[in-house]
C-alpha cells in the first residue's frame, strides 16, 4: 500500500528546470545490451548466455511499447526496492533511499519489491499494491519483464568491480539457463523469481 501511495503521490510532481535523474526506459535497455558484451569477453558468462539476455531484453522493449500506449504507466519511482530501503516506524514500512530514483514504470517497482517476499507471499503484496493504486493481475508479466530490466541493469553496475561480480558469474548462466527460456517462451515466472 504504502509504495502505490508513494507513486500516488509523486504524479503530480513538477521538476524544477535543473532536476535530472535517471530514466528506466528502452534507452537503458540499450545501454545494457551493449555494456554486457563486456560479460563474454571477461568470460563472466558466454555468448550463448549474453544472446539469451539479449533476447529478453528486446521482449522488454515490446513490453515498453505496450506500457507507452496506457495511461498512469510511467512516472517517479524509487528504482531500488530492496529490504534495507524498508524500514519500520511505529510497524508502518517506510521507504528510504532515493539515490536510484528516477523515471520509469511504475511496474518496475512493484518488480523489484516483489522479490523481497518469497513466491508465495507476492499475491499478498500485490493485493496491497492494488488497493491503493492501480494494477491488474493481467499485468503479471509486465512485471517480470522490469523485473529482468532491473537484474541486468544491476549487472552492468557490477561487471567491472572484480571484487563484487563474481555472484553474476554463479547466478547468471541458472537465471539463463531456466527463468529466462521459460519467459521467452510465455510461461509466467513471477512467482519463481
């Protein structure tokens, strides 16, 4: 509830001439695309793996498309959902840190926040969601394509730091090799991410 109240209440928001912040679009699809051929040729992961990826992040695109032709699709949002930007006053979760945020889907979000719980407790929150903003459950795979978005974005940020990459080594070629052939081809993968 609190992050639909969050992007509620950020609609509105006119920034000043000077105000610049990231922007989650298709544009940063492409940066990726291109930025992660760095992966194969560090042997982070392999050609196979990249096309793969690749392959997924042009579906995302398509995605994009779609969101572009809706209403209240895209605006502010806080681009780093994750437990310790969540914290508790008085039991009301608050979000914290908005160094990420900027302009994007608010299913990115919701995609992002999502696998903070376990598979099981993701309806729960996008019931919660879904009583204070708008969201369908027909949505479902708009949210695992941002969901992709954000897991190779963050690989980007990594890929060059030899201290801090190797977990994309190790979780890229099972994410590759399972979530991202079953989303290519249709099947839901919401609640196995």
């Amino acid at each position: 509830q609190n992050l639909a109240l969050f992007h509620q209440n950020l609609k509105n928001f006119q920034p000043s001439g000077g105000f610049t912040r990231p922007i989650y679009d298709i544009a940063r699809i492409d940066f990726a695309i291109e930025e992660l051929k760095y992966c194969v040729e560090v042997d982070i992961f392999t050609l196979e793996h990249y096309e793969i990826i690749k392959k997924v992040l042009q579906m995302v695109k398509n995605q994009i498309i779609d969101l572009d032709s809706r209403e209240n699709t895209f605006g502010i949002i806080h681009a780093d959902m994750q437990p310790g930007n969540i914290v508790l006053n008085n039991d009301n979760p608050c979000i914290i840190d908005l160094g990420f945020c900027g302009f994007g889907y608010y299913v990115f979000d919701l995609g992002s926040a999502a696998t903070i719980y376990p598979g099981e407790l993701r309806q729960t929150f996008l019931e919660g969601y879904s009583s204070k903003g708008a969201f369908s459950f027909e949505d479902i795979k708009y949210i695992e394509g941002q969901i992709f978005m954000d897991i190779f974005i963050t690989y980007v940020m990594f890929m060059k730091d030899n201290e801090r990459n190797s977990w994309i080594k190790t979780k890229a070629p099972k994410l590759c090799d399972t979530l991202c052939k079953d989303f290519l081809e249709g099947k839901e993968v919401f609640y196995s991410m």
